[in-house]
C-alpha cells in the first residue's frame, strides 16, 4: 500500500517572508504623481523595468509603503513634481531617512503626444528619476527645496506681491468703467482726494458702483503699506541707494542662498534674464532673453535698475548704456534696462558673496 504524503502549499506570509530573507536590492526609485486626495506611485527596482503605478489613498499610506521599501533595497529614492501641496511630503521622507527629489512640472512632452493620466505621470516620473541618476542631468530639472525659515520669508514676500497684484485689478475694474462712460482714465481714483474731485465730475449712479470698491482699495493699500514695513524692518545695515531693502530682502528670499550659486552663468540663468540661442555647425544666433528663471526676481530687478539711473550715475552698468537710455528709441531702451538688469544681479551676487566691494562697482553707500 503506498503512502501518499500531502504539503501545505505556502501561504503569501510565508512568501512574502522568504523573499524577504533574500538579498537586497541596489537601490528602489519611486515617481509619485501627488494629489490632494490620491497618491499615484511606480516603482523601479536596480535596472528592472518600472512597475505599475499604485493608488494611495493618503499621505501616510505612502509613507508606509515607502518605509516597507526601504527594508527591501539599500536605498530608497522618491520623486515627485511641486506644485501646490508644498514640501510636506518631502520633509515627511527626509525624516523616515528616505531620500527625496523634487523637480519641476513638464508638460511639454505629454502635450505632443496628447496622452495624460496619473498613472503615465508616476511612470515617467520614475524612468526620468532613473535616468537622471546615473547620468543624464537635463532628465529633470531639480527644484531647489528651502528651508522652513526660508520658504516663511518667500511666502511672507510673494504675498505683499499678491496684495498688490490685488489692488491692481479692483482698481482696474473702476478705472473699466469710468472708460466705458467717457470719462478717461484715472489713476488711483480711490483716494480720497482723487474720489473726491472724482464725485463731483462723474454722474451719480457710476459714483455708487465706485463706492463698493473704496473700502477694500483703501483697506489693501493700508496692508501693502503694513507688508513693505514689515519687509523692510528685515534689512540691517548699509545697503546701495537705488536698491530698496523691500527690493533687496525680496531678491533673498527668491535666491534663497547666495552661496548656492558658484558662476555669473548660474546666477544669470535663475533670473531668466540670459539670451536664447539658435546655434548650429559655426553659425549662432541669440535672441530674446529665455525668461525661464524667476518672473518674481525680473520685476524686481527691472524697478531696480530704473532707480539705479536715477540714483547711481557713476555704476559702470548705467554708463555703459547711457547713450541709449538718453536717447527717443523705446526698443533699444527696453534692451539696455534688460542688460543693466542682468548685470545688477551678477553685481548683488557678487556683494552679497564678498566678492567684490560697493566701492569697486562705483556705488554709493546709505545707512540701512
């Protein structure tokens, strides 16, 4: 009579424990595809191809897998894209002892091929994390991540910004409507002294709908007014007349760090104030500036220069473009605004880094 001996097949624990007690991988890439409410996530394994993206359903399910990763590979890396949510996450991971990359949106490439969903998201996110680690730097363009003292200070600036971007376009909606009626354009018309001529000359069913804006005109100008004090308390010492301390504790709280940048082509680059180029074989061709860094840092920049003509005759920049800002053509002189400009925050940079001295660049120095 024979025997017949059954096994228990092993249960997906017992798998799973196993596979566990193998070797460890290299290294695990995860691309995340963040949303307020979901989290898509592919994973790669050493060169193996990527994986299918998962759903979470919040941030510390995530978490969680990612910490289950990093018993499972020598190093964990994750990648995902800014945007609205922030640096939690990032911090968060940092903190599990997980590294964590965060890059900037790119949209170009789904565009032209017409195809989009968070899954497509989280994979190419993984395949560019993997290709820019061993190699390729232009695979993603890294986003610098600040620190929580510095990301308080870059909001504290973006939002006098938006106060005044604010002001801008209520007081556009007035202005609108006097336009409309004939009645031309005024600047500032919610002043008390310009509402009030403006009472008298207007009819009197326009003067009621301007009235509903008065308040929170004046109520904004009296917060941008808190905000720019508020800012330029933050400024100690002696500073270069022209450059405002609003201006210059802006311009650091966009920079972040001044000693993060080791050329004049970087620094250059983060203000997007360098020229674009067509080149090919001996010919090259330069064109508008690529606008590609900082809109925040170019408006700043552009008040800047404008005060420096006026108050900096003898800086070496304003002098070499004299002529031009003298002259009747507006085209040429919108380029030399763009060159001083470029120049100012090569010369700031050099400031603020000790590189060169005030009276070097022929500046003249007032007390903070």
């Amino acid at each position: 009579m024979i025997n017949y001996k059954l096994k228990a097949a092993p249960t997906a624990q017992s798998k799973e424990g196993n596979s566990q007690k193998g070797p460890k991988a290299n290294r695990i890439l995860i691309g995340v595809d963040v949303h307020l409410k979901s989290y898509q996530a592919a994973h790669k394994i050493d060169n193996g191809a990527v994986g299918v993206a998962q759903t979470f359903g919040s941030k510390e399910a995530l978490l969680l897998y990612a910490q289950k990763q990093r018993e499972l590979a020598k190093e964990v890396v994750v990648l995902y894209e800014a945007g609205p949510l922030g640096y939690k996450l990032y911090r968060e991971l940092k903190a599990s002892d997980i590294e964590c990359l965060v890059c900037a949106p790119r949209s170009g490439e789904q565009k032209r091929k017409r195809r989009k969903n968070n899954s497509i998201d989280a994979r190419t996110l993984t395949s560019d994390l993997f290709n820019y680690l061993h190699g390729n730097e232009h695979a993603l363009q890294r986003v610098r991540v600040p620190t929580p003292a510095q990301e308080q200070a870059r909001i504290e600036s973006r939002q006098q910004d938006a106060l005044v971007e604010e002001r801008k376009r209520i007081g556009a909606i007035g202005n609108a409507l006097l336009l409309s009626q004939g009645y031309g354009s005024w600047s500032n018309w919610w002043r008390p002294k310009a509402f009030e001529r403006l009472s008298k000359e207007v009819a009197g069913w326009i003067v009621k709908h301007l009235q509903r804006w008065v308040g929170i005109l004046r109520e904004l100008d009296q917060q941008i007014l808190q905000a720019k004090v508020e800012l330029s308390q933050k400024w100690q010492g002696p500073r270069p007349k022209g450059m405002g301390a609003v201006s210059l504790v802006q311009l650091k709280a966009e920079v972040l760090d001044w000693n993060l940048y080791s050329t004049r082509r970087k620094i250059g680059c983060l203000a997007g104030m360098v020229p674009s180029e067509w080149s090919t074989g001996e010919g090259q061709r330069l064109g508008s500036i690529t606008k590609v860094g900082l809109p925040a840092l170019r408006r700043i920049l552009t008040e800047m220069v404008w005060r420096m003509i006026l108050f900096q005759p003898d800086y070496k920049a304003v002098q070499k473009w004299r002529e031009v800002l003298e002259g009747s053509n507006r085209g040429l002189k919108k380029k030399a605004v763009v060159a001083i400009g470029r120049q100012l925050m090569v010369d700031i940079w050099r400031l603020q880094t000790g590189r060169i001295t005030a009276q070097e660049l022929g500046l003249i120095l007032i007390e903070g």
